[in-house]
C-alpha cells in the first residue's frame, strides 16, 4: 500500500542548495566547498550525475571537490549544467585527497579505473559490476588483501523498500525463508538481493541455469526519453534458477525494460515455514496459528523538478514504510528530495567516508559485491550454454 503527498513548490534540477564556504583550489580558482565528507567523481556520464545530484541535495553531508572529464569540451559543458568544478587533471583531482572517489565509467572500464585510483592510495566507490572476468575478481581481492580500500556502489539493498521489506523478514514473521522469486533487478543487482532476502552468505555455494527468450513489446521510457508513439521492439527475458547447497532456491526473472516500463511490474516473492511475502502484502500465522494478512505501508511525497529526463521529472521519496504500526524505515537524513536510488546511494557515499576514515567497517564488503559479480559471470554462461553451471567459492 502506497500513500502518496504532493508538495505544491517545484524543486529547481542543479538544487538551489550550492551552500559552501570558499577556498582555493589546485588551478589557484575560488571553489565553493562544504559538507562533512569529501569525494570526488571519476566520469561525467548519466550515473556519475546521480552523485552530483546526492551532493547538491544534501551539502551538509557531502562536498563535490570536483568531478574528472576526459575532454575539455565535456568538463566545460558539465561544469556550467550543472554549476559544479570539473577538470580534465587526474593530478588534480588526487591533490584533493578526498575521502574517496566515485568511478562512474563504462562498465568494461571500471575495475582498471578503480585499481588505477587505488594506486594512488584513494579509497574508491566503484560502480557496478565490479569486474567481468574471475581474473579481474582475483585482482581486485588481492588488492583487498593488501590493505586497499573499495565499496562497490550495490544500492538495491539500501532501497527504502527493500531495506524495509527485508528488516520484516529477519524479524521472523515468516519463519525460516527457504525459496523466493524476484523480477526486480538484473544480474549482480538481482543476486545481491537474493542473498540479502534468502540469507546467502558471499561463501556459499550454488548451480545457476538459465534460457534468455525474446518477446514483443511496446517501449515507453529509456534512460533519457519517453515515448509516445507505441512502438514496439522485441525486449529479452532472463529466466533462472539459483539452486544453494543449503537447499535454499531462487527463482530470477528480468526483463530488460523491468526498471522503467509501466507495463513491466517490479516484484518479489519469499516463502518461509511460517508465512509468505508478495509485494507489499504479508501473508503468516500468528501465536495461535491462526491465518492473517498484513499491508506494508508506505508513505511517499512527491514533488515535481524541471529536469527534462522523463524520470526524474517528479520525484517520489519515501517518507515512512510501516507494517502493523511498526517502523520499518524512516529516512535518516530527514526528507532531501532524492529518489529511492539516490537515497540507497547516499547510504553508501556516507558508509565509504567513514570506512575511508577509519571510523566504520565497509557499507557493502568487498565479498558481497565480489560474489554478486561473479554470479553475473555465471549467470551469462548459463544463459549461453544452456548448462547448469556450478560455483566455486
């Protein structure tokens, strides 16, 4: 159940809250700084801006020192969008020292990056995946094991809904969870949440198959457009099956326009001993084993923006998510006009500060987001193959 509020006032896209104190950047400028933790970004693409976005909604938290390009044309068109310091000097963006450094390139270039950044003794939120070969997984572990610093940005779990959901779950109101289906996100992304919504340890063992299929169907939003003139395209299909050595299975379906379509519903199932989830309805039996049924309620506000990409035109944030009168979320920072990504990535930009600092241990350790890769690997052969493909862990 969804609770819905509109906020009457638009929120300008570049936030008008460039709120800093001023200071003196490598290049001899005044640059605008503040916030508490202090980052820089690796990449000028569609998901490096989500992190300019997080900075300038929240600049009590977080301090954009300036964000890489690797053209003068590129850093010059970004700088003056979105009012922000760009520079296309590694050396100067390393002169910062931040608290760490976001990597938001092509995905076949990220683990060299992160490594690359790494060696300059930085510590790094990479995007995902974090690799795609078991060799670059090697790599990146040995690293790990020689005292290098690296967060993989895996936000599914930090989703307001799935945090929530899955608090529920770990409270044992459907007993000991044996089996699930997910039609919520892809790959890495779709097995982080199987092991957070089932259990799975990063160690354990499990076979994948799976079969891609292709189907006709009507496109609506992408990325950076929405359209309106019904075509239609043929759109792929993943369909697997996770199998633990623990007896634990889950059952994975994606669409590749799962994430924006809204003819594509998002949804996950859990089944335990004692009740099951589907959505945001909880089916279980009490103390007396008597059947009951509650609704995972979540409160969201809205609030319209002038950003021209069709999907961050309105922003939903959410406000609250209860079941049964109890809490399951409330948003930590106070309410920041970000979207449920955003959110989920902020609580991985404060966790990277601190694990950087010393001062906590890694929001996402490297083992989670090493296992969710690799079973992205396996996942791909599986499909290719048609065979049952095993871990090995």
């Amino acid at each position: 159940m969804v609770i819905i509020k509109q906020m009457g006032s638009s929120v300008k896209n570049n936030a008008d809250a460039l709120i800093f104190h001023t200071a003196l950047c490598a290049a001899g400028e005044m640059r605008i700084i503040m916030g508490k933790y202090h980052f820089i970004i690796i990449g000028a693409g569609w998901r490096a801006l989500y992190y300019v976005r997080i900075a300038k909604a929240m600049p009590d938290i977080f301090c954009l020192d300036a964000v890489y390009c690797r053209t003068q044309e590129k850093a010059d068109k970004i700088a003056r969008e979105y009012q922000i310091h760009t520079t296309t000097s590694k050396e100067e963006c390393a002169a910062y020292k931040p608290d760490f450094a976001v990597i938001a390139v092509n995905k076949a270039e990220i683990c060299n990056v992160a490594v690359e950044w790494m060696d300059r003794g930085i510590t790094v939120l990479s995007e995902t995946p974090a690799a795609l070969s078991v060799e670059q997984l090697k790599k990146l572990y040995e690293y790990y094991n020689a005292g290098k610093k690296q967060v993989v940005a895996e936000q599914y779990r930090n989703y307001p809904s799935n945090k929530a959901a899955i608090r529920l779950i770990k409270s044992g109101i459907l007993g000991d969870v044996s089996c699930m289906n997910i039609s919520l996100a892809h790959e890495y992304h779709g097995f982080s949440l199987i092991r957070a919504y089932l259990g799975i340890t990063a160690g354990d063992n499990y076979n994948v198959s799976a079969k891609i299929y292709e189907f006709p169907t009507t496109q609506t939003l992408t990325r950076y457009d929405k359209y309106m003139d019904g075509r239609v395209t043929d759109k792929k299909r993943c369909i697997a099956t996770f199998e633990f050595d623990n007896g634990k299975v889950a059952w994975y379906d994606f669409d590749s326009e799962q994430y924006r379509s809204p003819i594509r519903k998002n949804t996950v199932k859990v089944q335990g001993v004692r009740g099951e989830m589907i959505d945001d309805t909880i089916y279980y039996l009490d103390d007396n084993n008597e059947g009951c049924t509650e609704k995972i309620k979540t409160e969201i506000r809205t609030t319209t923006t002038d950003n021209e990409n069709p999907n961050l035109s309105t922003i939903c944030e959410v406000e609250k998510i209860t079941c049964n009168g109890k809490v399951l979320y409330e948003p930590e920072w106070g309410m920041c006009n970000l979207t449920e990504d955003e959110t989920a990535i902020a609580a991985l930009m404060e966790g990277t500060a601190m694990y950087s600092r010393g001062e906590a241990d890694s929001p996402y350790p490297i083992e989670d987001a090493l296992a969710d890769a690799y079973a992205a690997i396996l996942l791909e052969e599986a499909a290719k193959t048609g065979k049952k493909i095993y871990s090995k862990l």
